[in-house]
C-alpha cells in the first residue's frame, strides 16, 4: 500500500485497527505500540466526595483506587445515599454521571467488597465536617468587603473619566 493511501473502514483519526489502543499502523510496520496516556498528565478524575480531593492521576501510585458507580440500581441507590451529596440549591440528591468516580478511602478496610452483607459494600466513611466553620478572619473580609463596595457605589460617574 502507498503511503498516501488509506485501508478501507479505518479511521484516519482513531489508530485504525478498532482495537482501541492507538496501535494500528506502528504494529503493522514492526514497531511497539504506543503506550496509553496516563490519568495524570490530564488530571485524572476527582473523588465525588465532598470534602475529599483525592484524583485518580495523583493517588493512584498512593494504592488509591477509584470505582465507578454500581450499574445494578439498588446497589447504586445506596451509594448515592451513602455519599449525601445534594444538588445545587437543591434539597434532592445529587445524581452521579458516567464519569463519576468515589475513592477506596471511604470503604472499609480500603477496599470495595462485591459481597453483599460486606462492611465494604457500600462506602461508609466521609468526612464530618467538609463545611469550614465560620473565624473571625471571615467575619473581618466580610467587613472589608462590604465597605469597599459602599464606597465603589459613592463614587459619581464620569469623576475619573
């Protein structure tokens, strides 16, 4: 085949051989494929716990595991009420997405267990206080804030123009 040329049904974007791993062309001409792209050099994704911030690109080496949301309805509905989340401005609870992801660090033992009746079935462990309360430093930028917005609304128009 030319170089130039393209095999019928592959894509010229997608590595070609419908195997999904970027391979494709290099095998076919003796090189290795080429290696996946680690979580972290995007980022990875965020543990959907708040008040956690433990990320699949960063902790994954920590022995950090990162699960999905169960697909068996019931198993996922106990996770969403085991997590609490809410949604924004809202009373109800937050729906996870299909990248959502919760951290083994809030199942028992550090491990999910697929044994129903199992400690570890369901995440049991969150932080308890992931609202910071309120100092008094907060209370002074409050103050600081507001009088510097006082005295923004004083100015007449058109004085430093």
């Amino acid at each position: 085949m030319s170089e130039g040329s393209h095999e019928t049904g592959a894509s010229s974007c997608g590595g070609g051989d419908g195997d999904g791993d970027g391979g494709g062309a290099e095998e076919a001409k003796g090189e290795p494929p080429k290696k996946k792209t680690p979580y972290s050099v995007y980022g990875g994704r965020y543990c959907c716990v708040v008040g956690c911030s433990k990320n699949q690109g960063r902790d994954v080496p920590q022995g950090i595991r990162f699960h999905q949301f169960p697909k068996q309805k019931e198993r996922r509905e106990q996770w969403v009420r085991a997590v609490n989340r809410k949604k924004e401005g809202s009373n109800e609870l937050w729906q996870p997405g299909n990248y959502d992801v919760i951290c083994s660090s809030h199942f028992l033992g550090g491990r999910k267990s697929d044994v129903e009746g199992s400690p570890s079935f369901v995440p049991t462990i969150f932080p308890t206080h992931h609202v910071r309360p309120k100092t008094q430093a907060d209370a002074a930028r409050f103050s600081r804030r507001k009088k510097f917005e006082e005295n923004r609304r004083k100015v007449k128009p058109g004085k430093y123009e």
